[in-house]
C-alpha cells in the first residue's frame, strides 16, 4: 500500500511541474507578442515566477502564477513586468507604462458576487 501512495505522490508532483513549465512557456509567448505589439524589447527572453498561489474558479481550482519579466524601450534603460495567469490562461500583464490612450493601467481586483471581494489579489513588492 505505501509503495502504491509512493508512486501517486510522485505522479502528482510530475504533473504539477509539468503544468508549471507548460504555463511558464505560455507566459513567455504572450509576452514575447505583447513586447512585439508595444514595440518594447523584450530582454532575456524568459520569465521568471515570482509567486505561486491557488483560486478557486468556476472551473474548479486553479494554480494563479505571477512571472516577472524584463524589458526595455528604444534599447534603453532595464524595466520590469507582471504577468499573471490562472493555469494556462491569462489574467493580466502590467508594464507600469501608460498605455496608448493616455491612462495609466493599473491592475484591480473588483469583486464579483461569487467571490464577496473575499479574493486577496497579488501586490508587487517593489512599489
């Protein structure tokens, strides 16, 4: 029986690496297009996670993982960047740029009726 746990356990790690750096290469593709789109250098061309955590959806739960990432307009100067996804999909990516209208983009938490604004979001450390 021990032996038959054993091996579970070590199959749910698999796969939760596994998902970990299919996310991960999903995050890297949206903000390589992303950089593209806004005409920012992407550097390094990888992400980093920062932050792991778990979000109960309609879906059932799902790992919420912020990346870190490095960019940089007209080659000048080293700025970072979030992206947040839920699973595999994406949430948010925050450059702390304006965006093209003018505004600021802020990342917001705004509590839905499902969740009664009882859903901490993420907060960047170096603000």
């Amino acid at each position: 029986m021990s032996n038959l746990l054993l091996l579970l356990l070590a199959g749910a790690v698999l796969m939760l690496w596994l998902d970990g750096a299919r996310a991960r290469e999903f995050a890297t593709n949206l903000v390589q297009r992303y950089c593209g789109n806004r005409n920012m250098q992407f550097l390094d061309g990888t992400v980093a996670l920062v932050r792991v955590g778990i979000r109960w959806t309609a879906s059932g739960l799902r790992i919420r993982r912020m990346f870190r990432f490095d960019f940089s307009l007209e080659g000048v100067g080293r700025r970072t960047g979030y992206i947040l996804m839920l699973g595999t999909r994406l949430e948010t990516i925050d450059d702390g740029l304006p965006d093209p209208d003018g505004d600021v983009i802020e990342p917001r938490h705004e509590p839905t009726e499902k969740d009664d604004g009882k859903v901490v979001p993420f907060k960047r450390r170096d603000r």
